[in-house]
C-alpha cells in the first residue's frame, strides 16, 4: 500500500504479501476495491499512470476517481481507432495533460474460500503508445506520400463500401476524376522536382475544398486524382468541383512564383506557363458521375474519366458531368 498501512479489510481481500508484492510489480495499474465500491488497494503503478495522488479516495467509492467515473459511462470510440487491425480492446478515453489516452481494462472478481465475491480488481493499461504507432502505420498504408491524399488502393477500399452502402439504402453518391492539364509540359520545361510540388499544392487544394469528415479525395496515379461525395446527387456536387477550382485557381499563381522563381512566365494571365512562344494554361479538369444501381467502381472511374476529358474541350468552366 502507497502512504498508508494495511487495515483488516485490507487483509482480507489481499490474503498474504505475495500477492500485494506481485501486484505493485506490475506496468499496470492496479486497483481492489470491496462489495461497496470502495477503495481498498492501489499498487505503485496506479498513481503515476494516471498523474494523481489517489491517497485521498482509500476507503472512499472508487467513482470518484475521475477515470473510473468517466469508465463507467458510456465510451464513443472513434472508428478510425475501433477498427484498428491490431484488434485493441479500447475501454476508456481519458484526458492526462490535456490530451486523450487509450486505456484498456481488465475487471476480475475475488472470490473468498467459500466462493463468494468479496471484491473486485481492475487492471488498468496506458496503451496510447502502441495506438499512435498503429494509426501511423495505417496511415502510411492509406496515404499517398507525394500529395498527401490517400492512395488508389485504399480509393478501391472505400468505393466499395460506398457503392454497397448506396445499394443496401439507397443512397446518393457522385465521384469526381480530375486532371491537372497540360502537366507533362510544365514537368519538361522544369524538371520532376517542381512537377512534385504542383502534385503537392493540388493535393492540398483538394483536401481544403471537400467537407470535412464526408468527403474523401485521392491521388490516383500520376497527375490524376479522385473524389468520393457520399450522400451527393451529380448536381448537387458541382458545388465541391466549382470550390476544389477556385481553391486551385486562387492558389496556382503565387505557388508557380515560388517553384519556377526567376523563369520565364507570365503573371498577367493567371495559372499561364509559357515555354517560349507557346503558352499553356495551367488548371484542373473535373468530370462528374453518379452512383446508378449495379455500376461498378470501374464503371463510375470510366464515366468520370469520359466526362473529364470532354471538359478539357468543352466551355470555359472545366466541369462536365457524365450522360449516357
């Protein structure tokens, strides 16, 4: 026991020393409490997991102990940490310093030698660490290093569901497919290393311009990239194409002055590459289609892609939603 010597109550829940001694030899925390919720036992773990002096709650219920009032309550586990491959048993969030931590917990009965309950010990499990490691790895595995987006594979992944979800319920769901035009003459005019960073501004023009926690965007290979808008008519999504264009339009300029400083371009048209006499416009075309039963992901890929090419030579706004 921490600061405090055994009383009788004490003694009988944790027969002999061994057991005590084997519980303070634990990472975890260790807590015993009686049949009235009360506090009996902390080993010399707990408190420095959980950064409070727990002297004050011996012999008091063990809910008022934050971290155990709010383990009692009902915990909303985000997805992205719930459906974590390793397969941790996430049972309470908790705030130390003012960022969360994952916890498991263990809860195993003390039985008497007449085998009834005459208390209860949790084990608790700091196991933050390991969930950040994990969430890092996923996200290299999801993501595309050059843009940031997330990557073709995982594009696969998530149309999939969508596509299952939209014909299990009905749902609206459009796909965009765009392209940076005339990309292939900026890379030869000025190397792959300032081709990069146009992949990486559009990449962030991309995830500005989605809402937050619906959409998902996507480098699918090369200068190509792909938008999945669940819960969204055709129409209705041209909203996020006009936006992903403004936020690419907006932006292109002051980011050419930085990736081909001292070149010859011209900054009187806006996103305009010259390579000697010629000029070439700089932009994003978008093309549009919508989830019809029975389409598959490669389907709606190839009518967004039929769609984008015809808005490269189509009007002076570059989005071209796809028709039979």
């Amino acid at each position: 026991m921490v600061g405090s010597e055994f009383n009788d109550l004490e003694h009988d829940l944790l027969e002999n020393i061994e057991i005590k001694n084997l519980l303070n030899s634990l990472d975890e925390g260790a807590f015993v409490i009686d049949n009235n919720d009360n506090l009996v036992f902390y080993n010399n773990s707990a408190p420095l997991i959980l950064k409070t002096n727990l002297d004050d709650f011996l012999s008091k219920n063990l809910r008022l102990i934050y971290y155990f009032e709010n383990l009692f309550q009902e915990q909303i586990i985000p997805a992205h940490i719930k459906d974590l491959a390793s397969g941790y048993k996430i049972s309470n969030i908790y705030k130390i310093d003012e960022q969360n931590h994952y916890f498991e917990n263990e809860r195993i009965d003390l039985y008497s030698s007449s085998g009834e309950i005459k208390g209860i010990l949790y084990l608790i499990r700091d196991i933050t660490k390991e969930i950040q490691l994990e969430i890092s790895l996923a996200n290299e595995i999801k993501l595309d290093n050059l843009s940031g987006l997330y990557n073709l594979r995982f594009f696969y992944d998530e149309i999939e569901k969508e596509i299952s979800r939209c014909s299990r319920y009905g749902y609206d769901l459009s796909i965009l497919f765009m392209d940076i035009n005339n990309f292939k003459v900026f890379n030869d005019s000025f190397g792959h290393k300032a081709g990069d960073e146009v992949i990486r501004f559009t990449g962030e023009s991309l995830k500005n311009a989605v809402r937050k926690n619906v959409d998902s965007v996507y480098r699918y290979g090369g200068d190509e990239f792909v938008a999945i808008l669940p819960n969204t008519p055709a129409k209705r999504s041209t909203i996020v194409a006009n936006r992903i264009l403004s936020n690419f339009q907006n932006g292109f300029k002051e980011k050419l002055k930085i990736i081909i400083s001292g070149e010859s371009y011209d900054l009187n048209f806006d996103n305009f590459l010259l390579k000697g006499s010629k000029s070439k416009k700089m932009g994003l075309s978008i093309g549009i289609t919508e989830y019809q039963k029975g389409k598959s992901a490669d389907q709606l890929i190839k009518e967004a892609d039929i769609a984008m090419y015809k808005a490269k030579k189509g009007s002076e706004v570059p989005i071209c939603i796809y028709e039979d």
